[in-house]
C-alpha cells in the first residue's frame, strides 16, 4: 500500500509540474487539448471510461480518514459499519480539472455524494465502494461550450477524462487496490 501510494503521489507530481511548464499535455493546431488519456465511449448520456484502480485506505485508518473528507457523524457511522461488514472498502480519489475550464461537479459511489469545485490541484475525495464497483460523475455546472473535463489521480498515475457537458456523465468502473 506504501509503494503505492508513493506511485501515486510521485506520478502525479511529475505530471503536474510537466503540465505547469507546457511538457506535458499536447494541443493540436489549434491550441485545444490533445483527447484525454480515457476511451470515450457514449451511450446515450452515460459516458464510459477504463477501469481505474484507487488507493485503498486500510480499514484500521478509515475512521480518521472520514474525519479529514468531512462526512457527517450519521455518514462516517454509516461507512464505518459497511467497512465493517465487508460491505465496503474505503479508497482515496484525487480529482483535479484537467481540462482548464473549472466547473462543478458531483462524485458518486453507492450511497455517498461528494461535491467538488474542480481546480488545477487535485482535491481528495474518500468514497466508500465495493471491492470492485463503479463511481459516476455528473457536471452540476458546465463553463460554456467547452464542457467540464476532470481528471483523477489512480494507483497508476494521472487519468485524464473524457469532457462531459450538462446532459452527461462519467462512469468509472473502479478497483480498490
């Protein structure tokens, strides 16, 4: 769990800082974004995504864990008692805006809702999930035409996501490693 957590924070900083100093992400003629790392594929508004892989917190640690994300008392009893039944697993997601455009938007997975102002620097959400489950991600504001594109930051290093616009969301179909 240590070595990954130390892939994830070191990927993610070296792709930060290439991104900071324009290495890291490629524009077509035009100066828009290369098409984001993820496989975009549309079903009607449901767009879908590889499997991603995400930090797991080890049960003994979640307590504290859902202390730190802001969960209400009722929410971290609640988690606490899946986690306990095996119901659960408790992973950490970073999610940040690769895209440039900021926006809104909210972070699903089973019973829990996060709502997150997406910045350039990653912001931690902790979720409760299934060992192996799906997370879905909804724009609650689109800035313009251009949509809002997140990106998460997994055990293998950053993803960057398909834009979704106000019609839309992401499925993320997620493994807690």
């Amino acid at each position: 769990m240590a070595a990954a957590g130390v892939m994830l924070v070191t990927g993610g900083a070296a792709w930060f800082t290439a991104g900071q100093s324009g290495g890291g992400r490629q524009s077509d003629p035009t100066g828009n974004p290369a098409p984001s790392q993820a496989v975009q594929e549309t079903d009607g508004n449901r767009t879908g995504v590889p499997v991603v892989g995400l930090a797991l917190i080890a049960p003994e640690n979640a307590p504290q864990a859902l202390r730190k994300a802001g969960y209400s008392p009722a929410d971290q009893e609640r988690i606490l008692a899946g986690i306990k039944r095996r119901e659960y697993r408790l992973v950490h997601m970073p999610v940040f805006d690769a895209g440039g455009q900021g926006g809104v938007v909210s972070v699903r997975s089973g019973i829990m809702t996060k709502v997150v102002h997406l910045s350039p620097r990653p912001q931690d959400i902790i979720l409760p999930i299934l060992f192996s489950g799906e997370v879905r991600i909804t724009p609650l504001s689109a800035p313009g035409e251009g949509g809002v594109q997140p990106g998460a930051l997994t055990v293998m290093g950053p993803v960057i996501l398909p834009v979704i616009h106000d019609d839309q969301y992401l499925i993320l179909d997620v493994v807690a490693q």
